[in-house]
C-alpha cells in the first residue's frame, strides 16, 4: 500500500553513543505535576550527548501563542537549557503536536523533524525514527486527519490564529478523532506491517523506531522476507521500556527512563 505524504524521511541525523530517545509524554499544556517532573528530569541530565523525541511530547499542541501557557513556557525553557548545556535535542512532531513549527528550533536551540528522520548510528548502519501514526495506513479516516494538519492554509491559521480560537477548533478536531476510535477495529488502527517494510525499503535504513503505540516492542518485522529484521517501538514516558539508548556498535535497547534519572 502507499504510504502517505511524510511518511518516510529523508534528512539524516548522525546519533552518537549515548543517545537517548523517548516519546509519547502527552505533557498538559496548562501544567500538571507530571509536566514538572518532565522538567526536573531535564535538568538533571548531565553529559548526555543527544535527546531525541518521537512526537507527542505535548498533549495538544494548537497554535504558537501556546508558548504563553504555565504548562508550555517550561518545558521549552528545560529543553532550551538542555541545548546550553551541550545535548542535542531532536523532536519529531507526533499526531497530538503536529502543529509544532520552525519557531521550536528558534526558541529551544533544537531541531525539528517534521516527518522523522534516518539516525546514522556508531559503528555503521542506519534506522529510521519516526512517530509512526502514518505506518497506521488502514486507517483511511485518520489520514485524512493527518493530512489536514499538514496543509499549509492549516498551518497558516495556526501561526496567526489566536489562542482561544485555535483551541476551541483544537478540541472539537480531537473530540471528533476520539469519538471515532470505539467504532474501528484494533487491526484498523495498528502499525501496519507492510509499511515498516516499505519505510525501510525508501529509506534504506534498518530497525525502524517509533513511538505512537505506547506499548513498547522488540521483534521481528512482521512477515518480513529476508532475514529477520528488528522493528521497535519505544514505550510511552511513565509505561514500561519508555527509554531507547543508543550504544556501542549502535546497539539499540530499550530501558526505562527510570534507571537513568532521580525520582
């Protein structure tokens, strides 16, 4: 099946050992104990040579005036901080922060990947990092979401909109998005196997990383047809295995962001 627009990246980023990846934070844009801890554990990371982020990071994300929010301004004043101290951060916008632009990279020092990207890895190799809401290819209504988001008039209103306009349109697209879950089947909404091949496939990269499922996995690529290849999803923060480090030889493993910062 095709894959649809910005399924599959193109740019390549050189990840060196130690890199760590996570995804799925769903952050509250008004703030919460657990958008505090987020930054807490920011500034607790020291000597980490990379951070990377597979999307949602925030649990909506509806216009740049956003920035102003109690539960936004942190988090981007952590990351910014994270920058300065020599980390390099790498965010891959997800379905919940789609909206995130260029003004990302001005206001934190990082880099924004709007459709993911290939990680060149220590040692030789490559995998490809993205969200992975678009390897979801069954489900046709979602596309059809997903692809307003990415229409530039859409994006427009977003830079100039004000923020009470902006969420309101915000909240009915996401009421309408889940209204319409209970009524698909699992199946519909599941990473499809034939995608991962075909991402790897155009992107000439191995080992696929995403987030987007929550549920952290390490296994074979479905019905692949030479010899086996790995496929990974990384566990949303605060589920199991929420943590990819990146090692020797670029060897992938997933942990738990737990084991590398303070409570």
């Amino acid at each position: 099946s095709r894959l649809p627009a910005g399924a599959c990246p193109s740019s390549r980023v050189a990840l060196p050992v130690g890199t760590l990846v996570i995804t799925d934070l769903h952050l509250a844009p008004f703030g919460d104990e657990r958008t505090s801890r987020f930054v807490r554990l920011c500034d607790q990371l020291e000597g980490v040579p990379a951070l990377v982020c597979l999307g949602d990071l925030f649990d909506m994300w509806v216009c740049r005036r956003q920035v102003r929010l109690a539960g936004s301004a942190p988090v981007l004043d952590a990351l910014e901080r994270l920058v300065r101290r020599g980390t390099e951060v790498h965010l891959v916008p997800g379905n919940r922060d789609a909206l995130l632009g260029a003004w990302f990279e001005r206001r934190t020092g990082g880099n924004l990947h709007r459709d993911g990207f290939v990680g060149e890895l220590p040692g030789g190799g490559a995998s490809v990092f993205v969200h992975g809401d678009a390897l979801c290819t069954l489900d046709k209504s979602y596309l059809r979401l997903r692809s307003l988001w990415r229409f530039w008039p859409v994006r427009l209103i977003s830079w100039l909109a004000p923020l009470w306009f902006a969420r309101r349109v915000g909240s009915r697209l996401r009421g309408f998005s889940e209204a319409t879950k209970p009524t698909k089947l699992p199946e519909e909404k599941a990473i499809q196997g034939d995608a991962i091949r075909r991402v790897m496939h155009e992107a000439g990269a191995s080992v696929p990383v995403c987030g987007h499922a929550h549920d952290a996995r390490d296994e074979p690529v479905p019905r692949a047809a030479a010899e086996p290849q790995r496929w990974i999803v990384v566990g949303a923060w605060g589920w199991d295995r929420d943590l990819l480090q990146i090692g020797k030889a670029g060897r992938l493993d997933l942990d738990s962001w737990a084991n590398i910062s303070a409570p």
